[in-house]
C-alpha cells in the first residue's frame, strides 16, 4: 500500500522508502524551498509594506505545494469574495487572520529556505567531495588533507571504501531532507490552513451584514414611499384642486359672457397633465413599495397585484399570515418581476403563483406559459432577485427551457440559520 504522507514513507522499511519516490519528491520540494527562500528575500525587504500581500500569494502557494509530499489539498481560510466586491478586497484580507497566519508563513519560508540552500549545499560538496576521493584513489596513489593535520594516501587498492560511504551517505542525506521537508510543510498547513470556527464566524458576519444591508434597503424604500406619497403626491392633489377651481371661476366668467375660450383650453391640458402625473406618481410609489404590502401582507398585496397586470393572474396562495417584512418583500418582488418578464418578453397570456409554508420555510414559485428561455445572466432583474435570496439564507431558481414553460422558484427562511430545502420548481 503507497504512503498517504511522507511522514508515513519514513515509518516503513528503509529501502522502502529510499527506492521509491518520495526521495525525489522530498529533493523536488527542498529545492523550491531554496529558490522560494532565496528570491523572497530581496523582495520582502524592498517591500516590507507589501509583506502581507506577499502571505497571501505565498499562502496559495503552499496550499497546492504541500501535496507534493502527499498531503491532501487544502482550503482557503479567506472569505471568498465575488468579482464585483473587488473594491473591497484589500479591506477585506487584511481584517482575516488568515492573511497574518499567511504573512508567518512567508517568515517561516524565509528561514527554512535558507536553511534548505544551506543543507543542499553541504549534501552536494559531500557528495563532490566523494566523488573526488574514489576517482583520486583509482588514478593512482593520492595524498589528501581531510581537515587540519590529518593526512591520508588513497591507492587504486584503497579507494573503495568510499562506495558504501556515499551509499550510506545518501541514505542519511535522504532522511535529512524528508525530515526537514515534513516539518516545513506541516507548518505551513497549520498556518496557511482554514480555521473551521473562524470560517464559521466570517461566514455568519457576512450573511449578518447581507441581511442588515437588506433592511437597511428596504427601510429606505419605504422612506422614500412616504416621502412621495405625503410630500409630492399631495401636492399634485392640491394642484389638482386648485385648477377644479380656476374652472369654477372660468364657468362664471363664461357665463357673464367673457371669451374663456383660450383660457379653457390651457387649463383642460393642465389638469389632463396634472392626473397624468398623479397616475405615474401613483405607480412609481407602488413599485417602490406598495402601501398594501406594509400595511395587510403579502396575501393583500397580491390580489392588489392581480387586479392590474397586463396578464391573466392566478393566484393560489395558502394563507400565511404576516411574515418577515424582508421575506413578505422578497416574494413579492418575485411575482412582479415574473409578471413583468411575462408581459414584455414572452408570448404569455397567463401567469401562476403558488405559495405555501413548509418546515419554517416560504416558498413561492411563479409559472407563465411563455414561450422560455429566460436566464439569470441576461438581466439585472433575475440577477436581483437571486442576490436577495442569497442575503436571507435562501434559494432562487429559473427552470426555462426553450418553448416554456419558465417557473420561478424562491425558497426563503423564516427564521435566522433556516436552510431551505431543495427547490421543487418544475
């Protein structure tokens, strides 16, 4: 049976190990060690500031490294951080103790590097040294200083013994190597390695921050829904008086015989353009967030919704009472983005919602008989509704194959550490 590590290749019998490959491997590992050490050095000390920068890359390194020694790959102990964040990385990797783990790692690196180009270096003269004593002694009788004063003459009879020697000397240099490439590498996994708790705690702060930026969000939706309906809104209104009674007075003056004729028409092109601004006023607050939604729930606030879609709605919702306002708003965004993809880029005259609660968790799912093909990369509205999900725990799907029909499935939590079961949208 192979060794799993080269730990376990020392453990077995000698000529196990020294015939196989881990001898290799260990020499392959040490001089990387060397070059590694020997060319982060300079660098380390022109860039000192960059020295945790320096970690991380070397922490990448060491992950993939450290199987050459027959260890299992290992993980980041970084929050993964999408291509849109960025921005934010470099705040990010320098709050994690991962990446000053990391910077250790490359100190650690620095020292045994050397320490590895010190030991190749001594096991390579050796060897030179060995090689120099045999073929000496084979030309013809040789006088050699081995240290200080002690002189020895090698002859074509007896230089030999150098052939065990340099056996016996590679088996201990083979030892050598492997015991200082274990240890540098079970350091370096120590160090560069993912704490299960630490990651715990990231991914928790994250989803943490995730759903305060939510509600952060929605609260500000509703502030600006107040704020327009009580500010602007209501002027519109007083508008919409005012010019009422401008026509009242056009009416008595047309009735003592002045020419309103003129006036009339401004002020009818006024007041058609005052309603027409109340209407898109109206809307504009709806879509922002509905006043039904906030006030009755989610339930409300969709047969609000089917009494003015551009397309047929079903609805057939169980009764769920009220939610979680960022749950009831999130299923609510769902169907009406659904309804909106419907209308203008499908062929489809009739729009499903299911809902119901199972196990504390919400799940609707929305069906057209459209005609498909709907994709999460095409827009920003798929793409929205997927990022809400994921910042309340929860899961969204598309299944739209060409021809139809698209469903939309959302499954949101509850309750905070909820996991949602496996979408079952068909």
């Amino acid at each position: 049976m192979t060794a799993v590590t080269v730990w376990h290749a020392m453990m077995r019998a000698p000529w196990r190990f020294l015939f196989g490959r881990w001898p290799w491997r260990v020499l392959g590992y040490l001089l990387v060690s060397a070059v590694v050490g020997v060319v982060l050095a300079p660098l380390t000390i022109l860039t000192l500031l960059l020295l945790p920068l320096w970690g991380i890359a070397i922490g990448a390194l060491e992950r993939r490294r450290t199987r050459l020694l027959g260890f299992p790959a290992q993980e980041s102990g970084h929050v993964p951080l999408r291509p849109e964040q960025g921005h934010i990385w470099l705040a990010v990797r320098m709050n994690e103790g991962a990446t000053w783990r990391e910077t250790a790692a490359l100190l650690l690196d620095l020292v045994v590097g050397w320490i590895a180009v010190a030991v190749l270096f001594f096991e390579g003269l050796g060897l030179i040294l060995l090689v120099y004593v045999g073929v000496a002694g084979a030309r013809g009788p040789t006088r050699l200083n081995l240290f200080a004063d002690v002189w020895v003459v090698v002859t074509p009879h007896t230089w030999w013994p150098v052939i065990p020697i340099g056996f016996i000397a590679v088996g201990l240099f083979a030892y050598v190597n492997a015991a200082l490439a274990a240890g540098q590498a079970s350091l370096l996994r120590v160090l560069c390695g993912p704490r299960h708790r630490e990651l715990a705690r990231n991914v928790q702060r994250l989803i943490q921050s995730r759903v305060t930026l939510v509600e952060a969000f929605e609260t500000e939706r509703r502030r600006i829904e107040r704020d327009l309906h009580d500010g602007v809104q209501q002027e519109l209104v007083t508008l919409a008086a005012r010019l009422g009674m401008v026509s009242l007075e056009l009416e008595d003056l047309a009735a003592r015989g002045a020419d309103t004729a003129p006036a009339r028409g401004a002020l009818d092109a006024a007041q058609t353009q005052a309603e027409h601004a109340m209407a898109t006023l109206r809307d504009t607050v709806r879509g922002i967030h509905p006043a039904v939604l906030t006030d009755h729930g989610l339930r409300a606030a969709l047969d609000e919704l089917a009494d003015r879609t551009p397309v047929a709605l079903r609805l057939e919702v169980a009764e769920v009472g009220r939610l979680p306002a960022s749950v009831e708003t999130a299923a609510y965004y769902l169907v009406t983005e659904a309804i909106s993809n419907a209308a203008k880029h499908t062929t489809a005259t009739r729009v499903t919602v299911r809902a119901s609660i199972d196990r504390e968790t919400l799940s609707v799912v929305v069906v057209d008989d459209g005609h498909g093909g709907a994709d999460v990369r095409a827009g920003t509205g798929l793409r929205g509704l997927q990022e809400r999900a994921e910042s309340l725990g929860g899961r969204f799907t598309v299944v739209s194959p060409v021809g139809g029909p698209t469903a939309l499935h959302l499954a949101v939590p509850l309750r905070e550490g909820t996991v949602p079961h496996a979408p079952a949208a068909r």
